[in-house]
C-alpha cells in the first residue's frame, strides 16, 4: 500500500473562488462526458419532466403542490392545508429535515449534485446552452478575454437571449406553485395590463432566476445554502462520498514515455479539477464546503485510468473509513439507525394525524356584547358567531346540531354553504332547556354535519341564570 502524502490543509482556509484579494475567480468547468454523467442527464430530465408536469397534475381535485403564501393556503400531494393545520406542517417540515440529516449521514451531498433544482437547472440546462453557444471551457475563456467583436456580440447577446427566455419560463413555473396554474393561465390570457401585480412578480422572479444562473451560479451552493454550511456536520468518516482514494493514488507523478512508472496511479492530469462545477481539487480530501458530489470528477478519472490501462475507481463513491482501512463501506451505524428510529416516529405521529383530520375545522364562539335570552316557554337561548373551513375541494351545505344535550339550534338567514376550499361564516340561536344547564356557564358540544355525516366538533360556552 503507498504512503499516504497529507495535503496542506490550506484549500480549507478560502473558498475555491475567490482569490488572495477577496475576488471572484470565475469558474469555467470543462464539458463533462461519462456513464455517471449520462445517468445524471436521464435522472434531471425525469424530474425537470415532472417539475413542469406538476402544476397540471391534480389530485382530488386539487394541485399536487402548491404553496399559496399570500393567502394562506397549501396544497402537498393533493392534501389541503390551513394554517390551522400548522402543527401537521411543522411535525412534516420536521420530518423531512430528520430524513435529510440522515440521508446526508449515509449517503454525503448525492442530493446536492443530482436532484438540487439549483443544480439540475445550473449543470444540465444554463451550462448546456452555454456550451452550444460558446464551446467547451477554452472556447469560453477566450471569448471572454476577447475585445468585444461581432462574434463576442452575437454569442453573448444569443445566450443572454436563451438565458432570459428560460428565466421566464420558470418564473412562470415558480408562480404556478405559488398561486396555481388555474390563476397563471388568468393573467396570461387576460393581459398583463390587467394583473400588474402578478406580472410585476413574474419579472422579480425572471431577474433573480437569470441572475444566479448566468452570474451567482456555484456561490448559491458555496455561499447561500445552509445545507452547504452544515454538511460537514451531518457527515462523518463512515458517510459515503466522492472521495480519492489517496492509499493508490500516491504519490502523483507525470506518465513518461519509455519510463518505468514508480509512483501511484494518479498521474497529476488535473483533469478531476478542469470538469469540477465549484473549482476545488478533489484530492485535497473528502467533505470539502464546495463539493457538491456531482460525479464528474469519478467520470473523467476514469476516462483517463481506461487511457493508461489502470483500473477504474481511484475517484469513486466510498467512505473515508473504507479508504482508510480498506474494509467494505457499511450501511448500517449507531447513527443511522438513531435517525431512523426519530424518522419512523415522526412519520407515524405524522400519519396518525392526516389520517384523523377532519374535512372542515369550525371555530364557534358566542356573540360580544350579548346576553343570554329566555324564551316564552322558559328555554334559554344565545347568540354564536361560526366560522368554518373547508379541507376539501368539493363544496357542503352544512346543518349544525346539539351533540349530548336536547335542544335547536336555528341558523339566522340562508343556510350554510361551505365552498370548496372556502370559508363560511354565519350567525345563528342555540337553545336549550334550562334544565340542561350545569351553571352560568356550560359546556356544550356543537356537531358540524354534511346531510348525515359530521364532519367537525367544536365546544363552547353556553351562558345561563346562576339558578
């Protein structure tokens, strides 16, 4: 087994992009090619596939997602939401943090470099067109350093045009899953003129999205992105990533011709470095802040092993620990299976709660200001005000009863009319025997009902004498 030769620890001191004097080194990756990259294609052109299809997906009716901020309102996997349900979102947002944590102990950054849509739009739709228009990294490098000329104009005035196009485009996807696509096709057939709101948020959207696609770019990951930040906290030495396996590797050495090689297979090509997206030596070490674990490093390491007749892998997916002790990766830890036991029990308090929810939620309460009345046959009757949402997409005529005590309850004006994932609100007399009274304040029970089905329950004060 070689020596291992420790890098410096100095690439952990700055960013990859950014030089001695705080500037931007621009980043100009070389096009990558490979089985691994191939299967990164098929993989973000399914889910850009479905990330387009998802707005016109409907599921009971409803959108597969959306997440009206403005009014309150979400949609997740064709499931209404309310922010009365808030405690269902934050027990799911918490599940899903839980299974990040743990998908990021077994498996490092893999969501980062092939599902991320930062990613997947940046790697396998801006910089494709970048590289139709303006060629591989050389090209690119050049054209820039050129004075500007007809050719510089007509190929940076063309991709600016491609890139504010597709920026457009998803602007409009991005609303889609805000406002749903009913509301988007709204504004785009009644004119812009008539939704300048809408609109005016279309081009927000449009600058932000060219402006980290065509500028921003790997700083997002590098920079902005929490998960970024704390990946060198979810991992550790048992977390299986893209790694260089030093133990063969080492110590690099130029392949002459004619001479006995007597150095480890890396033969110092840099060719891992000129495809990386972020700019970083994958040789310097495992979890380092820019790796996005994209694979292409693995593809062009082994383009060049197949070239110098050397077996494939010297980058690959492993674990710091394998390639330490040569010991098989292992899937199972006292880490993973902690995780695990959180996930499965917040998906189970998770599930118990969607499966017991109700299909409306009702909030009674008794008029302000009003006292309680008796009626000419010694009944005592109050005043409510009722408010009720609907979880559904389908609208109820609702009636409202007394559950556990005899009396009526008369709604005042039309009936209550629930519509689908609206709000109803109403006034209406409870009245009861004074016999049925425990005090000057009661508990009773009001049922929501849908013809024979309740559908909802909520309790409140009945006030009555003191006698």
């Amino acid at each position: 087994m070689a020596t291992k030769i420790k890098p410096t620890d100095e690439f952990r001191d700055h960013i990859s992009t950014v030089d001695e004097q705080g500037k931007r080194i621009w980043v100009y990756p070389k096009k990558p090619k490979g089985k691994l990259y191939s299967y990164r294609k098929y993989v973000s052109y399914l889910l850009l596939t479905l990330l387009f299809a998802g707005p016109f997906i409907k599921v009971n009716g409803l959108p597969l997602l959306m997440l009206n901020v403005v009014e309150r309102k979400f949609v997740i996997f064709g499931v209404l939401f309310w922010p009365q349900d808030f405690f269902i979102l934050v027990l799911a947002f918490l599940a899903v943090v839980v299974f990040i944590i743990l998908f990021t102990v077994v498996y490092g950054r893999i969501f980062c470099g092939w599902i991320c849509p930062q990613t997947i739009f940046l790697e396998m739709v801006f910089r494709r067109i970048e590289y139709a228009i303006e060629g591989d990294y050389t090209k690119q490098r050049a054209l820039d350093k050129m004075p500007w000329n007809r050719e510089k104009i007509l190929k940076k005035g063309a991709k600016t045009a491609v890139f504010l196009a597709i920026s457009f485009l998803i602007s409009n996807l991005f609303l889609a899953y805000v406002i749903g696509i009913e509301e988007l096709q709204k504004i785009i057939v009644e004119g812009p003129l008539n939704h300048l709101v809408g609109f005016g948020t279309l081009l927000v959207f449009m600058g932000v999205f060219y402006w980290v696609f065509a500028s921003f770019r790997e700083q997002v990951c590098t920079i902005v992105c929490p998960y970024g930040r704390l990946q060198g906290v979810m991992q550790d030495k048992k977390t299986l990533v893209v790694a260089y396996d030093y133990s063969r590797g080492e110590p690099r050495g130029k392949l002459r011709k004619g001479q006995e090689r007597t150095e480890g297979d890396c033969i110092d090509c840099n060719q891992c470095v000129q495809v990386c997206p972020t700019g970083i030596d994958i040789r310097n070490g495992a979890q380092q802040l820019e790796c996005i674990n994209c694979t292409a490093c693995i593809d062009a390491c082994n383009d060049i092993m197949r070239m110098i007749d050397k077996p494939e892998g010297l980058i690959r997916y492993e674990s710091e620990e394998a390639i330490e002790t040569g010991k098989k990766w292992t899937f199972f830890t006292s880490r993973v299976m902690g995780y695990t036991a959180v996930l499965l029990v917040l998906i189970t308090a998770l599930t118990t709660l969607l499966l017991t929810r109700d299909e409306a939620e009702a909030t009674i309460l008794r008029t302000p200001g009003q006292l309680y009345q008796k009626t000419e046959q010694g009944n005592i009757k109050n005043l409510y005000n009722i408010s009720v949402i609907n979880k559904t997409n389908h609208e109820m005529p609702l009636t409202l009863k007394l559950i556990g005590k005899e009396g009526t309850i008369k709604v005042v004006g039309s009936e209550l009319m629930l519509p689908a994932q609206g709000i109803v609100e109403g006034v209406f007399f409870a009245e009861m025997a004074k016999d049925q009274l425990t005090g000057m304040n009661s508990e009773v029970e009001i049922g929501v009902y849908h013809g024979d089905e309740l559908i909802t329950t909520t309790e409140t004060k009945f006030l009555g004498p003191a006698n």
